[in-house]
C-alpha cells in the first residue's frame, strides 16, 4: 500500500474528527471514503498504518529475571509490544511494536532505565561483605534488580490501549513475525542466601520517576530520580 496514499486519507479522516461544522466533517469523511474506494483501502489497512516498530540493541543473547521484569515494565508503562531478534550476523536487539510514536519512546525509556539499573545494581553488589562467594553477589545482585524493577512498575501509570489499538498492534505483530516463540528467562542462585536484597531493590525503585514525553518531542524525553 501506497504511504502517501494512507497518509491523504489519514488527513482527511484527521480533518473530519476536528472540523468545526457538520458540513466541513461530512465533506472530508466522504473524500476518505472516496479515497478508500479508489485505492481499495480498508479500515484494517489505515489501522496497521499506524502501528510502527523501533530496534534497540540489548546486551547478552540470554535475557536474565530482572531484564524480563524490565522489558515487561516498557509494554506496561508505553502500551507497546516487546519482541526480542536474534541474528547470525546481526546483535540481539529489543523490537518495541505499538501505535506511532509509542515505539520510538519506549525504547528512549528502555535505554534510560537500564543504564540505571546496571548502575544500582553495580553499586549494590561491590557493598557486598568480600566474603561472599561470587555465586551469591551475582543472585544479591538479581534480586535487588527485580525490587528495582517492580518499585518502578509500583509508580508507573499503565498507558492503556483502546481494544480496537490492541487489535492492529496484535495483526501487525501477527503478519510480520508469524513464528514468534517464547522463551523463559534465566534466573539466577535459586538457592543462594539474597538475604533483603529484593526488598532494598523495591525500596531504591520506588525512588524512580518515569516523565513521559509531552506531543513526541524528544527534548522533552526524560527520566529524573524521585
């Protein structure tokens, strides 16, 4: 399908919406529908003409609890569908599917976060007693990352899709990658002592603000600590 033919009829359909006068919506929706008609367009189609994905490079080829948590955290706070790729000759990457411009912002906030997190979760294991086996400051160091992560989550709005949204990201994510399949996260010391770590984690996230952007401008884009 023609972009720029999309776009006139997304025009007209925009004019109709916010047109003073009966007469002034009533003309724009009929050239929409005369434009559809001409060019055999759907409302399906106008829908997943609205529906974009953004990449963004993730770290490792094996995707840990706490990354999970956080990648679940970006669906919830943007409205949005993460996908993981992977390629033999391309890095692993984070594909965040949704209504334009949602994708483009999640992933902005997804680097945000996690450079955040790795930081505090740094910072948290080198505090660790030198005794500790290196075992037990890697699943300290998880476990305060998922309390990270879920303090976040506590304060963040869901950004809620309307049903009819939820469906063209669902085609589009079902028409463009029909053989998805599912994998489970790795967690990590199952049976080491994390003492509070996942608590002092919950504690620190909590201390996060996420500051949506305001109409798409990306000077506005920001995280700030609470």
């Amino acid at each position: 399908m023609d972009n720029r033919i999309l776009n006139k009829i997304k025009q007209c359909l925009a004019l109709a919406k916010s047109a003073t006068n009966e007469h002034e919506a009533a003309a724009a929706m009929r050239a929409a529908q005369g434009l559809m008609r001409k060019y055999q367009v759907t409302d399906a189609d106008i829908g997943l003409s609205c529906v974009s994905e953004h990449d963004h490079p993730i770290e490792g080829t094996r995707i840990v609890s706490y990354h999970a948590l956080l990648l679940v955290l970006i669906e919830h706070a943007f409205g949005v569908k993460a996908v993981m790729k992977r390629g033999l000759f391309t890095p692993t990457c984070a594909t965040f599917i949704g209504i334009t411009p949602q994708p483009e912002l999640a992933a902005y906030c997804y680097e945000v976060l996690w450079v955040k997190l790795k930081l505090d979760r740094s910072t948290y294991v080198k505090s660790q007693p030198k005794q500790c086996k290196r075992a037990t400051k890697v699943a300290r160091g998880d476990r305060y990352a998922e309390g990270w992560v879920n303090g976040v989550y506590h304060v963040v709005e869901e950004f809620a899709l309307t049903e009819k949204q939820s469906g063209f990201v669902d085609a589009y994510i079902a028409k463009h990658y029909p053989n998805l399949t599912s994998t489970k996260p790795m967690t990590r010391g199952k049976k080491a002592n994390t003492k509070d770590a996942k608590s002092e984690g919950y504690a620190r996230g909590t201390s996060q603000s996420i500051h949506r952007p305001v109409n798409g401008q990306s000077q506005q884009k920001r995280l700030s600590r609470g």
